[in-house]
C-alpha cells in the first residue's frame, strides 16, 4: 500500500516539471542562452579579450542553460528510473548528460531546445487544434439580469445566480442558466452545439436551456438550476475532460518508446565501442530521440476531436477515435436511433360526442410549448388539416406528469394510458384497445377528448447507412436491439436491411447481448435512451444519439447531440482520417529517425548536427499531425433515401 503516496509524489513532481509555464521559460532561457553563445564566439574572432577561461568564454552562457534547463531534465530522468520506465524521452535525458560529459556543449543546449521546444509547440498546436472546443466557452455570458420583488432588475454575477432567482434574458442573448419561462411570449435558437437551426417556441412553463440565444422578445425565467449545474456547463465538462483524458492511443507511443529506447542505446553503445568514438554515441542518441511519436500523437487525436466538434460531435473518450476503426459488429437501439423518434401521427379515435378536429387543435396548440417526441407530430398533423393553433395562457410539463395548459379557454392535458389507469379508471375504461406503434390519450375540460396513434419514421438516411457499413467501414455484422414490440421491429428491420434483429429486450438483456457481442468482435452500440445507457458503457465503442439524458451521455464514448446517421459516418471517416495520420506520423517519423541513427554510426553526423536534424523531422511530424485539424473534405458518403 506504500507505493501509491510514492506514485503520487513522483507523479506531482513529473507535473511540476513538465508545466507548460516552466517549458516556456526553459525555451526562453535556451534560445538566449544559445544567442549569447554565437555572439561570443563571433565576437572573439575579432580580438574581443577572453577574460575568464580562454576559448570557453563563448561557452559561459550555455552553463547558465545547464543549470537552468538540465536540472528539470535530470529530475524527470531521475523519476523515470525509479518508475523503471523507459521511453523516447528518456533517451533524449541521456543524450544530454552524455553530451554535457563529452563537453559537446552546443549539441547538449541543442538538446534541450528539442525536448522544450517540442513540447511547446506541442501545447501551441493542441490549443489550436481545439479551437473549436474552446469557442464554446466565449459563447456564455459573465453576468446574469436579476429581476427583484421590486421589479428593478440588476447585473450579477454568473456565479451567484440562486435557483429560483428571475433572471431576464434580453433579445439576442444568451440565456446564462436552465429554466422555466414564467413571462413573455418568444423563441429561442438551441443550435448552440450544432450551428443547425432549432428554434423553439416559448411561453410560460416552457423550459430553457442555457446556451440557448433569444429571439427578439424579452423573456423572463426562473433559474432552475446554477449555473455550475446547467446544461451548458455539462456540455462545458464534457468538452474539458475530453481534451484533458489522456489518450489511450498515445500509450501506443510508450509502448513503441519502451523497446525502441533500449533498442537505441543499445546500438549507441556498441557504435562507440566498435568505432571508438564517443561523439558517434552521442549523434547515434540524438538522433535517435523520437519526439515525433510523442507530440504527433496526442496533436492529431486532438485536432480529431477539434473536427468532430465542428460537426456537432462531441468526444467524450478520445479512445473511442481509436476504437471505432476497428469495430466488426454494428448494434442498434430502435427509437431515435434508427428511427427519427418523432413518431407521425396516423389514428386519431375521438371519445364521445368530441371532435376531432377540435382535440386536435387543442393538443397541437399545446404542444408547440413541449420538446416531447409525439409533440412535432401533432403539429404537423394539425398543419397538414390546416388547423388554426389558439392561443395559449399556460403551458407545463413535468418529468413523468404529461403536459397540461390552457389553450382557448379549454383546460387541456395530453397524458398517457397507464397514468389514467392509476388516476382516473373511469376515463381509462373509455379508450379503446391498444395497438402497434406509440399513443397518447387527450383529455380536455377533465373529459376523454381522442387516443392519438403515432408510428415512427425510419430515418431517410437509414437503409443507406445499414448497406454501406460492410463495403466501406469493415462492419461483418449489423444487429437491431429494442424493446419495442415484435411487429414493430421486424418492420423496421425488413426495411433497412438488418438481417439480426431482437424485440421486446429489457436493458439488462441488453446488455448481456451487447457483452456477448463484444467478446467476439469490438462492437458499435448506438442507443438514445437512458434504459441504453449500460450496453454504451460495455461496448467497445458506444454513442449516444440526443442531448435530453445525461445519463445515456455519460455512458457513451461519443455524443451526438442531434442525432443523425449522417453525423455518424462523418465520425466513422473522422477516425478513420485520425487514424492514417497518425500512423503516417508515427512510422514516417520512427523511420527518419533510423535513418539518420545509421547516417550517425557512420560518422556523417556530428551531434550538433543530429540535434538540428531531429527539430526538422519534429516540425515535419507536428505539421502533418495539424493536417487533420484544417480538412474540410472529411463529409459522409451516404445518400438520403426517401420513404
């Protein structure tokens, strides 16, 4: 048990050596270091007296580097021994205890600049590459509009917005928290993640979601949650700790960088032996130093992220860039998956000396106020019988309770059978027998109104995205998993293609299948639902398709705010992309380096040499890594079918 404080004190002196803020100020020191060196020589070939040591005045600046620059690197040379790790950097430390011994003190300095310089502009171009995650946070606001008992409203700080405060958000701002509307009549764009229009219409009752920008009229809330807790902060700590996991794909580097470094010292070794030549030694070390499989990995990962952003993705697990490549099984939950889950309505059974028409109306004026699935589908049944939608005073909807309001004078609630049947038996004996696909039951004045009976619409993408998973991703098996009924799937299923499909699955079935699959074959699953959640969390690689559930989002590797396949195959292409990059930086790097080892045991490189030769391939490697992060061609290559 005493090692762990052991790890973690040696871990907290790794961190504190490797601080961004210290590479910076080494880098600085060496680049002046290095300047005050070349003007001393320069200058002492014209006669300028050699006060201190001869011709080692030229040298004196490049001491102060030593002291200032060296002792981090022993210190992380020192940590890496007693980790008993040996990696590409470590073999960058010996180079430069070697070169120091040798009194090679300008290849040394050059060494140091390598090993600052790399990881300087390592965090350059990781910062660049995550420009778009970053662009998030400048979209919120610093202050929020308080709105007192008084009616006077004040600026305060984001900070200190209390749930249940009045906040005012004034057209065209940002709404600093989640909320409810319980003034004003407007609209609100929620493609903050997306840059898709979504505008959703609100009044009071109505939720708001942080991040969203208002319209043009002035709406008044009451915070729900602080901001701390809002959506947007979610969307916020998901970004972060995305950019902040450490890859699992850069271990791949480590695990290179533990046979390589040996295998290269070992080789140094016996050139000096066999040459006798301890400067070959040391030009066989530096060169040999592979800074390109330290710093072209984590950049191209990042600037994968950084791509995936701008589509609207967000990667929760960089790992899953390096997983879904080589996924063989493709597992599909149903609703909002496959299918839009926005089922279209197809039956409407008016109760009782009841209209139609009027019921219709009634709930579609509703549900312009809900974010419910079965809500667009009343409304665009309502616009396709050319209904007038009434004016609404209220509108509310609770987690569980339906939604309910007043529209025309009419107290309307839009629930669900089996909540009638607990509450209100007598209503529920009225409706009629159940049937395949989705319902709602409509009650207006406390009276039956109608059973709505919707079916889901497969997605137009969907038979496009099934076909094509075999041909172009390597996908060996496609499978349908939901819990809906038999006939419903078995619908679906036929329709797109998917030979495998499975009704009626609870998630713990789920689950068991989803494990199954996985030790077979690394596996895809896809699911929206928060009952989907623990088959993400088991596969190899999971996403989650929608924003409502944090728990599904939690689970899942990648998230997929507005969910489309479309989106999805741009991922698959974006790993995809990721991928052969990475190894173009990787291998092409690892081979110049071996090149340049056997250049240096023949004596064509000196050390100074092999230490300006390494800086080119490392700016060659962070190049090609940055390539990922400017494409703009990585699009799907599926078509829209229509249905």
């Amino acid at each position: 048990m005493a090692q762990y404080p052991i790890d973690d004190t040696l871990q907290r002196f790794d961190d504190a050596l490797s601080a961004p803020q210290l590479n910076r100020a080494i880098l600085s020191v060496t680049l002046l270091a290095m300047a005050g060196h070349f003007i001393l020589m320069f200058t002492g070939q014209f006669g300028v007296p050699d006060m201190l040591m001869g011709h080692r005045t030229a040298d004196l600046p490049l001491f102060v580097l030593f002291i200032v620059g060296g002792l981090p690197i022993l210190g992380q040379l020192a940590i890496k021994l007693l980790r008993r790790e040996m990696g590409a950097d470590f073999l960058a430390a010996i180079s430069f205890v070697t070169g120091v011994v040798l009194a090679e003190y300008l290849a040394a300095s050059l060494i140091i600049l390598m090993l600052t310089g790399g990881q300087v502009l390592e965090g350059f171009a990781m910062r660049k590459a995550s420009s778009a995650l970053n662009a998030l946070a400048r979209r919120m606001p610093s202050v929020a509009h308080r709105k007192d008992a008084t009616g006077e409203i004040t600026d305060i700080a984001l900070d200190d917005v209390a749930v249940d405060d009045l906040i005012a958000v004034f057209p065209h701002e940002t709404a600093p928290v989640d909320g409810v509307v319980v003034d004003g009549h407007g609209s609100m764009d929620e493609s903050y993640l997306t840059g898709e229009p979504y505008v959703v219409a609100k009044a009071p009752g109505t939720a708001v979601l942080s991040g969203a920008i208002n319209g043009e009229a002035v709406l008044i809330i009451r915070a729900e949650k602080r901001a701390r807790d809002s959506r947007y902060a979610q969307i916020m700590n998901v970004m972060a700790e995305a950019e902040q996991k450490r890859p699992r794909i850069r271990r791949i580097g480590d695990q290179i960088g533990a046979w390589f470094a040996p295998a290269a010292l070992l080789f140094a070794i016996l050139v000096g032996y066999l040459s006798d030549d301890s400067s070959r030694f040391l030009a066989v070390l530096v060169v040999a130093t592979p800074c390109p499989l330290l710093i072209a990995i984590p950049i191209t990962v990042m600037s994968a992220i950084s791509i995936a952003a701008r589509r609207g993705i967000v990667i929760r697990d960089p790992t899953v860039l390096e997983r879904l490549p080589t996924c063989e099984t493709a597992i599909f939950d149903k609703t909002g998956t496959l299918t839009y889950g926005r089922p279209e309505l197809v039956d409407v059974l008016p109760g009782p000396d009841m209209d139609g028409n009027l019921v219709l109306r009634l709930a579609a004026s509703l549900e312009r106020y809900s974010k419910h699935p079965l809500a667009s589908a009343v409304l665009a049944a309502a616009r396709d019988r050319n209904l007038p939608l009434d004016e609404v005073n209220h509108a509310s909807e609770k987690p569980g309770q339906g939604l309910s309001g007043q529209a025309d004078g009419h107290e309307v609630a839009v629930t669900h059978r089996n909540k009638l049947m607990k509450s209100d038996p007598d209503i529920a004996a009225q409706l009629p027998e159940t049937a395949a696909g989705l319902e709602c039951v409509v009650l207006v004045d406390g009276k039956y109104g109608a059973t709505f009976r919707f079916r889901d619409t497969p997605r137009a993408e969907g038979e496009s995205f099934v076909g094509h998973l075999g041909d172009i991703h390597h996908f060996k098996k496609v499978m349908l998993l939901s819990g809906d009924r038999e006939s419903e799937v078995s619908y679906l299923s036929d329709l797109l293609g998917i030979s495998e499909s499975l009704a009626s699955q609870s998630p713990e079935q789920k689950v068991a299948i989803v494990r199954q699959e996985t030790a077979k074959a690394p596996t895809l699953f896809m699911g929206d639902g928060i009952n989907d959640a623990p088959a993400l969390a088991v596969a190899t690689v999971g996403i989650a398709f929608g924003k409502e559930s944090a728990v599904t989002a939690d689970a899942a590797g990648a998230v997929i705010p507005e969910a489309s396949l479309v989106t999805v195959d741009e991922l698959l292409h974006i790993s995809m992309a990721m991928r052969r990059i990475l190894l173009q930086s990787v291998i092409g790097g690892m081979v110049l380096s071996v090149l340049a080892m056997g250049f240096a045991a023949g004596g064509f490189i000196t050390p100074v040499a092999g230490a300006l030769l390494q800086e080119v391939i490392d700016i060659i490697a962070i190049l090609n890594a940055l390539r990922l992060a400017l494409r703009h061609d990585i699009d799907a290559d599926i078509v829209e079918d229509d249905f």
